[in-house]
C-alpha cells in the first residue's frame, strides 16, 4: 500500500472515532480526546527519537517521513482542539486576548520598521548601477528551544508534551512548507517606479492593509468566549495556515520581526544591464547575438549558435508550454462549468513563439530575420 493511501486510511479511522466520541459524557470524551493526542504524539516521537535520536534535520532525507510526521501533527492539532472547545478557561481567554494584542503590536511593527527603512532607501544617493532594490520586513516564530515554550496552569489537563511538540511543528513549517513567515511587507524599487518617501504608506506598499478592524477569527477561533476579541491576522495564520493549535498558540513564546534590504546590480560581460531588451532598438538587439556567435563553439555554426542561444535567453519554449497550459485549463473549466460567468481571453496566451520563429539553424541567411521576429516577441 502507498504511504498516503496508508495515512488516508489512518486519518479516516481517526476522524470516525473522534465522531464517534461525541456522543459520550463530557469527562469521558475528554479522556478518548486525550488518549488520541497521546497516541498521536508517541507515533510523532517514534520517529523522532526511535529512528532518528531527536535530530530533526536529518529527517529532511526521508519526504516519507516528512509527511507522516504532517499527518500524525494534523491529528495531534485536532485532539487538541476538541479539547481546548470544551475546556477554554477564563485564564486561557486572557491569555488569547494578550497573545492577540502582543502579536498585533508586533504586526504594527513590522510595517512601521519596513517603511522606515525603505524612506531611508529611497532618500539616499542611489547608485546609477543600482537595477533595483527590494525591502523586506518579515514576522515569524521560533519554536527551536524550550525556551520558546511558555509552561501555563492547563498542561496537565490537555497532557501534551508541549516543549517536544511545538518545535516539532515549527520544524515542519519551516522545512517541509518553506519557512512561510506568518506575515510581510515586501516594498520593491525600480529604475521605472517613480516612488519617493513623500508617499503614503498605501503608495508605497507598506500599509497594514489586512488589520482594519475586522476579526479574523474563523476554525477553531469561533467560541462564544472569544466573540469580543477582534483577532489579528497573524493570530489567523498561526492556528488556520499551520498546525499550531489554540492551545499551542497560547504557549509560544518567541516571535522575531526582521527587516532586510537587498539593493541588486545585473550586469552581463559585455555591459548589457537588467531587462536591457525593454530599451534597445531592433539593431542593437541584433547586433548583441551577433557579436556573441563570434565567439561561438568551433563546431557550431552561426545559425545554430543564436537560434539557440536566444531561443533559451527568453525562454520561448518554456513559455509556449506555459501558455499551452493556461489555455487547458481554461478550457477545462469551461467545460465542467458551462454556465460559469467567469471566461479567461485564452488570446493572451501566444503559445505560437516557437512555430513563429525562422529556423535559423541550418541556414545562416535566415538570422537576420529570426532576430528581427525574437525582437518583436520578446518578453
């Protein structure tokens, strides 16, 4: 049996007997909910510890493994917050409203530090080499310590070893989902932008734009005692976009915010900058591959050379299949939807480059009019 046959059908008789325990006395649910998180956390540590002796990187070799520790994460998370439904204390209201508030600051943060440093950017003497320059101000947790980890009165009831569990989640997200921060603000300047630091935040991309004094609550956020709290969004990502429960989410205790600048020069050996064929004219296009295929492989003849040369330069094939597939798509959903009001212009995509192109190959009399058609359908 495949491993995600084999993990489906786990899941599937796990959610049948957490429906099945609904219908039980609350204490006595409480223990079967219980009893599945330990289950679940002794199938997480066997791995873990029995097959890798706690270190966690080397678990990046195995995707198997990755995966199961996903699925048994998943099932921990949901034990968790059938739990927390029923248990949610006055103390654990609390602390979800300072946990909330903390992150919103931090959020608030985040966007005032970004924007600060890209009007630094902006007012500084820039470079004439300097293509463009990316400020990136990011949120995220670490979970790597038990440090990182907040010991609080209910331990005992829910029964999870939160200290093992939480960086094991952490771990997760950061190597098997792509280390995805819970939320950023990414302003970016070109040659082309005419930004300046007189702007307004929204102008210049660095407003808050999803804190407007809408909760984000939804899942397992929805309880009658949290009905005040307007939830931040970064309270939303954690326990939606993750498998960080709310009960996790009331232990962690570390969070970073980090700002970056990036300022990026490209330039190729013979001068040619970034996106150097948006201002050329046809000649000097032409006379740039003209002036590599002089410098060719021995055995490779001119045509040969620049068809391609250019052909992978812009990447028209690539693009072609790119194409071929937007347009199978769209058809397909036109089919399974013939009544959707929804029609894509399948007339953007060219998917013709390609079959447009002289072949140059074989015959050097036709480079001048392969390079004249490459300039007009260059990206």
């Amino acid at each position: 049996m495949e491993l995600w046959e084999q993990l489906s059908d786990e899941n599937d008789a796990f959610h049948e007997r957490m429906d099945g325990y609904e219908s039980l006395p609350v204490e006595e649910r409480l223990d079967k909910y219980r009893n599945e998180l330990k289950e679940a956390e002794a199938k997480i540590l066997d791995i873990v510890d029995g097959k890798y002796e706690g270190h966690l990187l080397k678990i990046c070799d195995c995707i198997d493994d990755m995966d199961r520790l996903e699925w048994y994460l998943g099932n921990r998370y949901y034990a968790l917050s059938k739990m927390f439904a029923i248990h949610c204390s006055d103390a654990e209201v609390k602390r979800i409203e300072e946990q909330n508030a903390h992150l919103l600051d931090l959020t608030n943060d985040l966007f005032s530090r970004t924007g600060k440093m890209f009007r630094y950017i902006l007012d500084m003497p820039l470079e004439e080499k300097d293509d463009d320059i990316d400020v990136e101000g990011t949120l995220k947790y670490w979970g790597e310590e038990e440090q990182d980890i907040l010991r609080l009165e209910d331990d005992a009831f829910y029964g999870s070893d939160f200290a093992r569990m939480i960086p094991i989640v952490a771990f997760i997200e950061r190597e098997h989902h792509g280390d995805v921060p819970l939320i950023q603000c990414h302003p970016h300047w070109d040659k082309d932008e005419m930004r300046n630091s007189s702007m307004t935040d929204k102008e210049l991309g660095v407003e808050n734009e999803l804190d407007d004094g809408t909760t984000w609550a939804e899942s397992w956020l929805v309880h009658p005692k949290l009905d005040h709290i307007v939830m931040c969004y970064v309270t939303h990502a954690i326990i939606t976009h993750n498998d960080y429960s709310v009960v996790d989410y009331m232990r962690m205790n570390t969070f970073e915010v980090k700002v970056t600048v990036e300022l990026q020069q490209i330039c190729e050996q013979d001068g040619s900058r970034l996106w150097w064929w948006d201002k050329c004219s046809e000649r000097q296009f032409i006379d740039k591959f003209l002036h590599e295929a002089e410098h060719r492989p021995v055995e490779m003849s001119k045509g040969e050379f620049i068809y391609n040369r250019v052909v992978k330069y812009f990447d028209f094939d690539g693009r072609d299949e790119c194409d071929r597939e937007a347009i199978k798509r769209n058809l397909e959903f036109e089919q399974k939807y013939p009544d959707s009001t929804f029609k894509d212009d399948n007339s953007i995509y060219r998917a013709d480059r390609m079959a447009s192109l002289p072949d140059c190959r074989k015959d050097d009399s036709l480079i001048e009019e392969f390079l004249k058609k490459a300039y007009t359908i260059k990206p």
